[in-house]
C-alpha cells in the first residue's frame, strides 16, 4: 500500500466529494493507528492529499413556490395525502426520514418530538435513531400544524407502529414511493424541479433571514455544531456581510 495507490483510488471513487471526504477520515485513522501500534512501518496517509470539498451553493424554494406548492397539493386529486407531510417539512426543517419515522406518541402539545429516522432494510421498515446526538430534538409547531397531525393519529389503520404517516393499508411510506410522489407533485404544481431536502434549507434559510439565532436554528435542524449551520446558510443571516469588518 502507497500513498499513490490512495491518492489513484480516491481519483476513481465514483461518488460525492462528501462520501470521498469520508473515505479519506477512514483510512487515514485506520492507517494512522495501525502504524501507531508498529503493525506497518510507514504512515502513508501523511503523503496523501485529502479530497476537496464542494461548496455549492443552497437551493431554496421560493415564497411564491411554497405558496403554489401547497396550494396545488390540498386540491390535488391523486397526491392529497402528502399535504401534511409537506407542511410539515416545510413547518419544522426534519428530514424525510424523520418525518417517515414520526410516531403518534412523538405528538406533544406545541412540539414534536424527533427521535427516529426510518429506513427500509432488505424491504423490512427499521428504526434507527438520529445520525447524531443533537439530531435527538422537540421542535416547537403551531397548533394549526399540530391539529393537522393528530387528526393522521386517530386513523383507525394506523397499526403498523403507530408511523403518523402511512399507506391505507398502515405501513409507512417508502421514501423510494414518495420520492417519486414527489417528482409528480412539483410537475402537477409546475414548480421546477428540486430535491425534497430543498424544504430543510428553505426552513432554515428563511429562519436566519427573519433573525432567528444560528444556534437556535442549529438545534432546531439538528445539526451537531453551530458551524455546520454557519457553512450551509450563513449567507442567509441579514447584515451577515456587512458586519464582519466590524
């Protein structure tokens, strides 16, 4: 093993700078303590350079696009259902798979509360919890938002682990399915195509641009630090630019 045969593998990775970026933490901890305990002579990784970063920029809905989007589901013949679970992602920032996993006791007057990420393994829906601490969270929701969720929590199909939201047969929704629902929900609401992830960062963006505190919107996303938060939307906080000379 060489550093050029690290360097060759991660230039054949076919995958996000972010995976590579991973990778690269793996080996380098895997490579750095084995040559700590004398199993190898050389550390290699200290010749290898790491994977760059892609800094994109956020996408984000529109207000007008978030207007239309949920107008055009409420009346929507074939993808009504999803109303909720929109408005929610739209209300609170989770994830889809937080929202998947959402369960009727999670409900709580004036919050909900996220503490699973639902994942079908081998076709099978399983629980796991938050890929972080922070990302066990109450987020705080309106009552409107609130009533809307417990009427989900007293359909009588709701068996299946009680997941607020479900097929009619009580099984919760693939995200393979609403990722495709998806597709169809922006084209019927001829809206361009986004990532549903798109609604987390306009949550957010929208958050920071009312004034909301970095810190509280970190929590509220369950990000694990305030500069996750900072590097994803700090060009959304008011006066951002104008501030740092000062």
């Amino acid at each position: 093993l060489t550093a050029l045969a690290v360097q060759r593998l991660y230039n054949k990775l076919d995958m996000s700078a972010s995976s590579k970026i991973k990778v690269h933490k793996l080996l380098k901890a895997i490579i750095t303590k084995a040559h700590q305990l004398e199993m190898i002579t050389k550390n290699i990784m200290i010749a290898v350079t790491p994977p760059k970063a892609e800094h994109k920029e956020v996408e984000v809905f529109t207000e007008v696009e978030i207007k239309n989007l949920l107008a055009s589901l409420k009346d929507s013949r074939y993808y009504s259902r999803y109303y909720t679970l929109v408005y929610t992602a739209i209300s609170t920032g989770a994830r889809l798979g937080e929202l998947l996993g959402l369960k009727a006791t999670s409900i709580k007057s004036g919050y909900i509360i996220i503490n699973n990420n639902l994942q079908y393994i081998n076709n099978i829906p399983t629980d796991f919890p938050p890929k972080t601490k922070a990302g066990n969270r109450k987020v705080t929701i309106s009552k409107e938002l609130e009533n809307m969720l417990k009427r989900l929590t007293v359909d009588k199909v709701m068996y299946f682990d009680g997941y607020v939201f479900h097929t009619k047969n009580g099984t919760p929704y693939r995200m393979a399915n609403f990722n495709k629902a998806w597709k169809a929900i922006l084209l019927e609401a001829h809206i361009p195509y986004k990532n549903f992830h798109v609604l987390r960062h306009t949550h957010a963006t929208q958050l920071l641009a009312n004034g909301v505190p970095l810190l509280e919107v970190s929590k509220r996303l369950g990000h694990s630090t305030g500069s996750i938060t900072l590097n994803l939307y700090g060009h959304a906080i008011k006066g951002y630019d104008e501030k740092i000379p000062e």
